[in-house]
C-alpha cells in the first residue's frame, strides 16, 4: 500500500511537471509559462504549459508562418500586391486603417502584422495568399497539425475574439520552434522595432526588443478573454531560447515574467543536470479542457477602466497596476542575485522601418519618407506647444507697446533719470 501511494506521488508530481494535473481547471490566478531551449526543444520550466488558451493576437505567429510558407511555395511573393477589402476595413481595432481599394504589398502587410499587430492586414494577408479567410483558416488548423499542434484550433488570421480559436503554451512553443528553424531568412519580421508610415511611429508592443539583452523578436497579443499573452526569443552566445507567457494582468507583466523565464534559463547554472528532465516541448502531455476565461477578471467591474475588444487590443485595461503587481515586478530578479532591473528603460526610436502602401518603392524613395519628419504624438501635446509659442510673442509685444508710449510726450520729472535704451 506504502509502494503504491509512493508510485502515485511520483506520477502526479510527473503530470504537474509535464505542465498540469489531469483534466482539472486552471486556477483563476494562475498563467501559463514555457521556456524551452530553440534548438533541441528541451523544456527548461513549464508551470499550465499545456492548458488550453486563447491566443489572441499571438495567432499571427500561425498567419506569418503560413503566408511565408506560400512565399517559399513561390504561390506569392514579398513583392506581390494585395488590395484592402470592406472585410479587412470592417475588422476591429488594432488596424492600419487603410480604405478598402488600397494595395500594400505583401512585405509591408507583413511588417505592419508584426509590429502594430494590424488586425485588416491580417484578413489582407489571408485573402490574398488563400482567397478567403475561410480558405486560410483551413491552411492555418493544416499547418498546426502537420507540426503537432494538437492543442489549437484557428477560426481567423489575427485572434480576435472566437470561442474555437485556442491554443496552449505548448503549442505556441512548438510554433516558434518552426518559424525560427523553417524560415531563417525572414526573422527580420519578428524582430523590428518600430515601423514609420507617412509622419507616424509605430513601436513594437513587445518591449523586450531592444530592452532585455539578446532579445530577438516574435509576438504579443491580449483580449479580454485571454489576458497579456506573449511568446520572446532571445539569444546569448550560440544559445537561442523561447519564453511563452499567457494570461498575464498587464503588458508590464507580461514583459517582466517573459525576460525571469529567459534569464532563468541563461543562468540555469552547473547543477542544473540534478534538476528532473522535463524533456521536449512536444512530449507534453496535452490536457483536455475548456480555456480559461478571464473577461471578468481583465475586462469586468473591478477593473478601474474596463478595456472593450474593440479598442487596440494591446492597450492597457488600465493604466494602474495595483500593490500586488508592483510587488511582484521588484522581486523578479535576475537568477543570479543581482538588484539590477531585468529591462533596461525604454530608449529612443532609431532608424524605424519604412513601410507604405502601393507597390514596391526604390531606395531613393524610401529615403524620402524616411526623412519625414514626425506629427506631434497627441493633440494635447500640440496645442501645448503652440501655447508655449504664443507666450514669448505675447512677451516680446510688451516692449514694442512701451516703445509706442514712449513717443508720446513725457511728463518733466522733478530728478530725471537716464532714458531705458529702448526709448534711445
């Protein structure tokens, strides 16, 4: 009786290992988390890796993966044109925004999917190398099942709310993994920083880029339903590793928890071969159940400032991160001890990658967009500037008004004093 209880501790300690226990339900405060190493796919932490999830706009990982795969086929090509349909135009925020009639390239569609998450040049995507979104979708659910993505299930080509459209850290793992082996030569799309149409700037909503050391790209996404979710690779030396987190509270969070998952497993340290084999991220067990729903929790009443799916769905539901967050943001430390923030602060664009609509430009051209310079970020910001502006001319007026008066005859003064030199 003693052996078996033993040989049953055992297992379920295998099971929450392997990423959960049974069919169970996630709990409400829980996330999923995955690290695994790029190149074996050797799983180095897994805490829910393989509860079901929605992915949100990490799906587009699945929409990149399959419109370059058509580049590969030579059905299409960087240089094709796709043209904005009322579909795409109807598609909710976050989007570029573009009429319907207007033609971007595929190249341009690409990078503005990756960096500004543009849900209408998703659907321009999936029209143009399927035909329809029906027709891509398809491509998308054949795609995962040929790479072992047994958890997901894809109903659109950019995570917009749909309860069939599901996913599992496992899974998306699994997803990076292809992309990083399969299509080397285009990992310059997960890994821009900023994009610039006309005066505008564009940052990646993945913040690692260019703040965690050797971060190297791939793909934020959030809706109400799923949470801050975020799949970041990073490199250091000749070792790439993948972090998966979903369900976080906020995009802070979601940052912070992604880059003590890759620090982690940089630092892994001598010991680490005494720590159990989690062994490969597709060996997972996948468990089936229902994905948690976080719309309450994200979106509901105790929220401050109730986020709507039809706003950028990478913004905030509220600009305030309580006491609890806080606290957890100060205690994720670097593995090795070190006080020293995992992100380093935010830093200038430089050199934002041009993108436009229309067919391909020469250089010469894209020079001069470019050398555009940038609007004012907010209305606000500029009625402040041009209030600024108007006081030292208010100021400079007064002068010119004393010089006026003093034209005028003076009143004799009983102990004259030396004129001012602007009434010399």
């Amino acid at each position: 009786m003693q052996l078996r209880s033993t040989v049953i501790r055992v297992c379920l300690a295998a099971a929450i290992l392997a990423g959960g226990v049974g069919a169970g339900t996630l709990p409400a405060a829980s996330e999923a988390l995955l690290v695994i190493e790029a190149d074996s796919g050797k799983v180095l932490h897994a805490d829910h890796a393989t509860i079901p999830w929605y992915p949100a706009s990490v799906t587009k990982l699945m929409t990149a993966y399959v419109t370059l795969q058509a580049v590969k086929d030579r059905r299409v090509s960087l240089d094709s044109l796709f043209t904005v349909s009322l579909n795409a135009v109807a598609q909710q925020p976050s989007k570029m925004g573009f009429q319907a009639g207007t033609q971007v390239t595929l190249d341009n569609a690409l990078k503005m999917l990756m960096v500004k998450s543009a849900n209408d040049m998703a659907v321009v995507l999936a029209e143009g190398v399927a035909g329809s979104i029906e027709n891509f979708a398809a491509e998308m659910n054949k795609t995962a099942s040929r790479l072992g993505m047994v958890q997901s299930h894809f109903v659109n080509p950019n995570g917009l709310p749909e309860d069939e459209q599901m996913t599992s850290a496992r899974d998306l793992g699994i997803l990076a993994r292809a992309l990083i082996k399969e299509f080397p030569e285009y990992g310059y799309y997960w890994n821009i920083g900023a994009i610039k149409f006309g005066r505008r700037t564009m940052r990646n909503y993945n913040t690692l880029i260019a703040r965690y050391p050797g971060a190297d790209g791939m793909k934020t996404g959030f809706i109400c339903a799923s949470g801050f979710n975020l799949v970041a690779t990073a490199t250091r030396g000749n070792r790439r590793l993948i972090a998966v987190v979903l369900g976080a509270r906020s995009s802070a969070v979601r940052a912070v928890k992604a880059a003590q998952l890759l620090e982690s497993g940089f630092n892994s340290g001598p010991l680490a071969w005494l720590k159990p084999s989690l062994g490969t991220v597709d060996a997972l067990t996948p468990i089936n159940t229902a994905p948690p729903n976080m719309r309450e929790e994200m979106c509901g009443k105790r929220r401050k400032r109730p986020a709507a799916e039809t706003v950028d769905e990478e913004e905030e539901p509220s600009a305030n991160v309580d006491d609890s967050q806080h606290a957890m943001l100060l205690n994720l430390r670097p593995a090795n001890g070190k006080p020293s923030q995992l992100l380093q602060p935010p830093s200038p664009v430089l050199n934002p990658v041009v993108v436009y609509v229309g067919p391909t430009k020469r250089p010469e051209e894209l020079a001069v967009l470019a050398a555009l310079k940038p609007l004012p970020a907010k209305k606000k910001a500029a009625k402040k500037t041009a209030a600024t502006q108007a006081e030292p001319a208010a100021t400079a007026a007064k002068p010119a008004a004393a010089t006026t008066t003093a034209a005028a005859p003076a009143k004799p003064k009983p102990k004259p004093k030396p004129k001012p030199p602007a009434q010399q």
